[in-house]
C-alpha cells in the first residue's frame, strides 16, 4: 500500500461566495416567500471509490462503493434530517455481512436527537481484492422545529469520510512480480446542506491525493493527479442550479515502469475526456483507460441536481502475454458526486413571531446574605425590556430598563425589612411578553437586639479603677470598649445568650467616665452604646464587711429543668457577687445601683441536688458572709429545646439544651450527633457547633437541606472547586470574546456543586474556573506576526464559551480542526487568528482558524486562481 501523502483538502465549502456559478443567486427574501412549515429538501451523496469489478484470477467482488458519505434532509419526512458515513456500502465482498462494515449516523426532528457523532470507521482487508486503511468520520444533523429555522451558520447535515491511509486494490504476483492494480493514497469525501438567506444550498466535494495505476514493485505505470472537486446545488425556490468545477486530472506516464516519467497528459484537454494507454510487461499486457467526467445536469424549474458519475474513471485489464488469458481486471470510479436541493416556492422565510422573553437576577446570590437593606438588584434580559422587582407581598421594590446589552440594576426604594426576603423580577419586552425570576437572600443589615450595657449602672458611682463592664448584645459578636479618647479600654465576645464583660486593662482615672462599648456581628453590622459613671477612690479606712448578699432565685428547696439556670438577689450596690458551688465559682455580677444583680452558670450543672453559696465584695476588698441556696437539676422533660438530642446527651456534646440548633446551620442538634449511641446513620455527622463543618462556605443546613451536597466534603462533586462558590458564584477574570457580544473582561457564574462538568463540555468546572494552558502558536497578520495562546479560563455553564459552533474542549484538544493538525483554538475567542470569521465557520470552510492568511478570503482566491467561476 502506498504511504500517505500530505495535501491541503477543501473539507466543505458551502458559503455561496465559495460556490461556483452562484453570482446570479439572490439572498434577499421574495415577496411571494412561503413561510413555514413548507416543502423543502436537499441531499448529498458522494464516495471515495465506487468498486464496480475487481477480479484477480478466481477472486471477484461485487459492485460496491469505499468510503460512502450519505446525508438527506425533508421538511415533511420524519426524520427530517439524516446523516451517515460508512466505510462500505453494497454487497461488496459478493455476500452480505461478510465484510466489516460499520456507520457512523444521526438524525434529528421530530422527535429525534440533534449532534454531532464522530468515530473510527473499521479497516476493510479483503486482500487481494481490496485492502483500505481505518477511516475517520463524523455525521452531523440539526432540526430546529417545523416552524423555525436554524440560526445562520449551523447546517442542517453534514457527513464525512477520511480515508487516512488510502487503500490498494487488485494485488497480485507475477512470478514474484508484486502487482497492484489501483493504489488510491489518503482521501476526503464530505457532503452538506445548509440554508444561506432563503436560499437551499447541497455541496458534496471530494479530493485524493495522487492515484498510482498500475504499480508494478513499487512503481506505477502510472500517476493521476487530481485537484480537489466541488458539486453545488441551490435553489431558491423559483430556480435551480447545479454547477461542477471540472478538477484538472493529469496523467504521468512511466510506459516502462522503471521510475521515469515518459509523457504527461492533461486529460481535461483530450477530446472525449478519455484516454487509453496500453503497457507491455515482461510476463503480461496491461490495457488502462481514464476517464475524466463531467457533470451530467438534471435541474429542472426549482428543482437543482447535479450528477458527477465519478471525477475520474479507472478501467485495468491485465492478460497474460502468450496466451492472452485474463489475470486480473479493475474498473474503479475515483470520487463520485451527486447533489439535490428544492426550496419552496420564493424560498425559505424564516420570520417567527416574537413570543418569548427571559431574565435572570444575578444579585444578590440565591441563599446569600446581604449586608445592607437597599441592596442593588441585578440581573440580564431582553435589550430595551421592562423590569419590575416585587417583593413576597406585591409590593413595587424597584424598577429598570435594560440597556443595549441586556443589563439591568435597579436599587429598592424603601429599605427592606432584616431577615429572609423573596423577590420576584418580571421583564416585559416591546411584544408583551413577559417572563420572572426569584431570588431568596437574607438581609442582615443590624446587630441584632443592638448593645446594652448593663453595668457600671448610668450615673453611678464605683469605688474601684477596674470596675466590670458588662451588657448584652447579639450572641457571638465582638464587643470593645473605648473611654472619651478613643481609647480601648478592653475586649469581649457575647456568649451564647449575648451576655457580655470585660475588665478594664489599665486602671480608669479618678472621677466622671464615659464609656462606649461597639459590637460587631459576623455581617459586620455594628451598634454602640454609652453610658457615663464615677470613678471615687476607696475609703482606706473602710474595713466593714458588707452583708451577706440574698439569693432569691432560684428558691431554696425548689427543682428546675433549666441546667443553667439565671441566680439572682440582692446585695450592697456597686459590690462584686461571686457564686460559687464547693470551690467551684459557678458565675459572677455586679450590683446595680439599686443592689439587684444577677448572673448564669458559665457551665451547665448536672442533674440533682446542688448548693450555691453567694458571696459580696465591696470596693474596699472586704468580702460578705455567705448566703446559701439549695435547689435540684431535673430536667422533667429529656428533650427540652426539641432538638432530637437528650438534655444529659447536649452537655457532652457541647451543644446548648435551650437551642434546638446551637450553631444556628439549619440543622437541629440532633440531626447533626448521634444522639443515641446507634451509629453514625443518626446523625449528618456534622458538627454542632460548627455551622460549616466542611469550610466550603454553606451551611451545614443548606447543604442538606436545599443544595443536597455533602456537609462533609467541601468539594461535593470533586471538580476542584468548593460547593460554596459553585452555589454562591464566582468571578472568572478573562478576556471573553463572544460571537454577537459585546467583550467583557469578567464574568459571574455559578455552577452544579453536584456535577463535575456543568456544561458537559468535556472539561470539569474547576479546570475551566481556574484555567488550562494550551500552547498554540497563531498567526494574527498576513505579515506574519503570531501570538500564543497560554493559559486561559473558560466559561462552566455555556459548552461553547465563546460561541463560535465548537465545544470548548473540542478547541482545546483542536480535535475540530483535523485539516490543519489538529491546530488548537482558543474556546474564549470566537475569531483566534482575528481574520474576521469565527473558527467554526473556518473549519467548515476547510480553512485553519489559527492562521489569518489560511482564509477564507485566501481560500477563495486559491480556488479563483484554479478557474473556478466563483461568484459572490
């Protein structure tokens, strides 16, 4: 078999500036244009090699045809549209299914898919009759409805075959003399159809690289070389018009078969366009005659068909010298090509009524929380749409107009209220139509209950420099208290009930103090409050104990289920109240100007009997007698907050009895521990006091209950990103250039936390988040000057980031572009080598979309400088 040659092959060229004798054609819609669903069709057929005899001593095949490219499109047939490439086709071998025939095919509308299908065709070894390489293939169908068009640029079929070796046909051996009848190197065949305007366009083209006749020990008697072949027809509805470039076909003659040419024929010139050529062996006698075909041309009114029986025509004959018996016989047709297409009367009107809309709220983030309550509300639709934003009950929030590229924003005009708000946005575009969208988000704009600051009591006075300052405020913020310069004078944080103290860290100067203590909340909210006492030296003569102080609550001899519960009285004002339980100090207070104070186990007491002891220390450092309380922890109820975790269970645990959810994450305690000793099936496993166990920025509760992610792993669907900015959204910082849009320099996204692939691309969300390099060189000027693409990141929720007909890991492996090397392309640039023409209408062109000066224009003038009429 003869080693595969390199050529530049026209994959499919269906532009009407690229189709030959289509000038005359016009685009604009008549006025008599049917709209649909009309009647309209078109196919192609086309084959690399039709096998009509091969014969080698006893061994014959039958009529068949070797790289078979069908595609069929008929608005009213079902499926509409059909596509197949096959590495056989017909009873090749003499019996059915002794040949390993496989197809590649897809088909689309009505109730049919609608892709692209590519895949490896099997190998044919039916040596000596015929022995061909793999084949590559691909079959490509597209319906949009019975009643809509395709947008511009996508064909409704298209199929191909690449003979990627070339096959060899007719092997035999004269004494040791190895012969092939026909050696065919790497070939194409491809057909399309496709809508351009109104207009119904059907190509099928074919190229081969030189064809050997006759090779005799490596050497062919003879050489054809034959430029790439185009059969088009169109029709508008009214005219149809087929037309055949007529390749040029040249023979090298090498009459001796010794390696050197003897004559070379231009068989385009030759009368008949035939020619026959006789070549004496040493042992047989070779008679070949080549035919090159010209179109047979069957259009008739709106009906366009064009027939190319095949580009060339190969008749072998081999008999033996001395007594003229019949060794072996070929009649091959080298790329035939058949073409149709009917439009409908006045050609294909595409106008559908506008009967849609859409929008979308980008912001705030679903389930997100906002730090303000005038939030901006964002989001895209229809350019020049109305947009209104209610709230839960109907209520006007805000109102905007899209601009030009479909954005709108809009700001509430009355602060919304604190906690979880839903609204709804609804666009009405210039037909009426309307369309909404809802967001749910949490307004988290104060401190909750605001800060207070119990002690010192305003307008008090204290006999120490380091009284306590304490107060209650939001649980879990963070409180500091300034004096009148500014100054901190110390540091807390709430606890679980929003208590709060500190003592100063420097000692307070004599006399009139203000102090202001400022919490912050985790949104960041704040609030202050102030209050204002006296500072006044302690009597150093003072050595009088005060009086016990009075515990009157909880009662003595009294039982509650409350394992903190708050112990109060009364004692000398401004005195320091420490209980205590043994040796252990339970709590302690300050005395309010009036002696009230009061103060709450910082650790839950266990169940039973327990003695608390109160004790009072004035400013002088003298210290009461001790008051007594004797009460019982029982709790009645084993659940008290509800929460599915046993009151004795939460203070292991860490949790708090009084709070179904401890760490406010959505989830109760007991749905996060295994309250029971069962097992981990009892419980998420999450931690309680944690309200994102995993990190990944959702809370536990939200990730059960709402994402169905796992609280456990922050990367769910393990695509290398956390769940939390899959859910919430993420920045992507790229230079995105969309076919039809505008360039932006960032986009928001969101993706499937439980998917790896959003898109389904090919390519997982982090990698496109996070970028992938692709090294390729591009050629940007027709001077020459070249950049190259390195890392880029692309978009997770669109296949097609930039919207140039080619998935984006299609472009990054530069599995498209098959022609050129498989040349990679950038998926965030619809136009890589910037020429004007987006890269997957390049490669449907057959040109390369990382060389500017590859075409299309350049294609054009390549085929021009042919003879091609082209018009357009």
């Amino acid at each position: 078999m003869a080693k595969p040659r390199f050529r530049s092959v026209l994959a499919s060229l269906t532009t009407l500036a690229l189709v030959p004798g289509l000038a005359a054609v016009s685009l604009a819609a008549p006025a008599a244009a049917e709209q649909l669903p009309a009647s309209y069709s078109g196919s192609t057929h086309s084959d690399i090699a039709a096998i009509r005899e091969v014969s080698v001593a006893t061994s014959s095949l039958l009529a068949g045809e070797l790289g078979h490219s069908r595609t069929a499109l008929d608005s009213m047939a079902s499926p509409r549209v059909y596509a197949e490439a096959s590495n056989l086709q017909g009873a090749i071998a003499g019996t059915p299914g002794a040949t390993p025939e496989s197809v590649v095919a897809q088909v689309a509308g009505p109730d049919a898919g609608d892709d692209v299908q590519t895949g490896t065709l099997a190998a044919v070894p039916l040596a000596p009759l015929l022995d061909a390489s793999v084949m590559n293939a691909e079959a490509e169908a597209h319906w949009a409805g019975d009643a809509s068009c395709l947008p511009d640029g996508t064909v409704y079929t298209h199929s191909s075959v690449d003979l990627t070796e070339g096959a060899t046909i007719g092997a035999l051996d004269l004494s040791g003399t190895g012969v092939n009848l026909v050696e065919l190197g790497a070939s194409l065949t491809t057909g399309t159809t496709e809508r351009v305007g109104t207009t119904l366009v059907s190509t099928a083209t074919g190229s081969t690289a030189p064809v050997e006749v006759l090779q005799v020990n490596g050497f062919p008697a003879i050489t054809a070389t034959v430029n790439d072949a185009l059969l088009t027809s169109t029709s508008d509805g009214t005219t149809g018009t087929s037309v055949y470039n007529d390749p040029l076909v040249e023979l090298a003659i090498d009459n001796d078969v010794d390696g050197v040419v003897d004559e070379t024929i231009n068989l385009n010139d030759v009368p008949g366009g035939s020619e026959t050529i006789e070549i004496p062996l040493t042992l047989a006698n070779a008679t070949i005659t080549l035919t090159a075909h010209t179109m047979n041309d069957l259009d008739s009114d709106a009906t366009a068909e064009g027939v190319v029986a095949s580009v060339l025509s190969i008749q072998v004959s081999l008999t033996d010298g001395v007594t003229g018996a019949s060794l072996a016989a070929a009649d091959i047709g080298v790329l035939p090509l058949h073409t149709t297409a009917v439009a409908p009367l006045g050609g294909i009107e595409c106008l559908v009524a506008d009967t849609s809309t859409n929008v979308t709220i980008d912001s705030p983030v679903e389930g997100s929380t906002v730090d303000t309550s005038t939030p901006a509300i964002t989001g895209t639709t229809e350019p020049g749409a109305e947009v209104v934003v209610t709230d839960a009950n109907g209520d006007v929030v805000c109102t905007a107009t899209a601009d030009i590229n479909g954005d709108w924003s809009c700001t509430p005009t009355t602060a919304l209220p604190e906690g979880e708000q839903t609204l709804t946005a609804t666009a009405t575009d210039a037909a009426g139509n309307t369309a909404t969208d809802t967001v749910t988000f949490t307004v988290d704009s104060l401190v909750d209950g605001g800060i207070d600051i119990t002690g010192p009591v305003e307008g008090s006075t204290v006999d120490t420099a380091t009284p306590a300052i304490t107060g209650t405020t939001e649980p879990g913020a963070e409180v500091v208290v300034t004096d009148a310069n500014g100054d901190v004078v110390c540091t807390a944080t709430a606890d679980i009930n929003g208590d709060w103290s500190c003592t100063p860290t420097t000692a307070l100067p004599e006399g009139e103090q203000t102090l202001t203590a400022t919490a912050t909340d985790a949104a960041g909210n704040t609030a202050t409050d102030t209050v204002t006492f006296t500072v006044a030296a302690p009597d150093p003569g003072d050595t009088t104990a005060p009086a016990a102080p009075v515990i009157t609550s909880p009662a003595d001899g009294s039982s509650t289920e409350d394992t903190t519960p708050t112990v109060s009285g009364t004692a000398e004002p401004g005195s320091t109240v420490t209980v205590t339980e043994g040796s252990t100090v339970i709590c302690t207070a300050v005395a309010d100007a009036a002696g009230n104070w009061s103060c709450t186990p910082t650790t839950p007491l266990s169940n039973g009997p327990h003695t608390l002891g109160a004790t009072a220390t004035d400013a002088a450092g003298n210290t009461s007698p001790a008051d007594t309380v004797t009460f019982t922890v029982n709790p009645g109820n084993p659940d008290r907050d509800g929460d599915g975790l046993p009151n004795g269970n939460e203070t292991p645990a860490g949790t708090n009895p009084d709070d179904p959810d401890t760490d406010n994450d959505g989830l109760t305690d007991g749905q996060e521990v295994d309250h029971d000793g069962a097992g981990p099936d009892k419980g998420t496993g999450t931690d309680p006091l944690k309200a994102d166990t995993d990190g990944d920025g959702l809370k536990d509760g939200q990730e059960v209950n709402t994402t169905k992610t796992d609280p456990l792993d922050p990367d769910t669907d393990n695509d290398g990103l956390k769940d939390g900015p899959e859910v919430l959204g993420m920045t992507i910082k790229e230079r995105f250039e969309v076919c039809g849009k505008r360039v932006k320099n960032k986009i928001r996204v969101t993706t499937n936390p439980l998917v790896k692939d959003t898109d389904k691309d090919g390519l997982t969300d982090g990698r496109e988040v996070k970028g992938y390099r692709i090294k390729q060189v591009v050629v940007v000027t027709r001077s020459g000057d070249k950049i190259t693409i390195g890392k880029t990141r692309s978009n997770p929720t669109k296949a097609d980031t930039d919207r140039d007909r080619i998935k984006d890991k299609v472009e990054k492996k530069g599995s498209a572009n098959k022609k050129f090397k498989r040349r990679k392309t950038d998926p965030t640039k619809c136009d890589t080598d910037r020429g004007g023409v987006s890269d997957g209408r390049e490669i449907k062109l057959g040109s390369d979309p990382t060389n500017i000066t590859s075409g299309p224009n350049d294609l054009k003038s390549r085929m021009a400088s042919r003879g091609f009429p082209l018009g357009g």
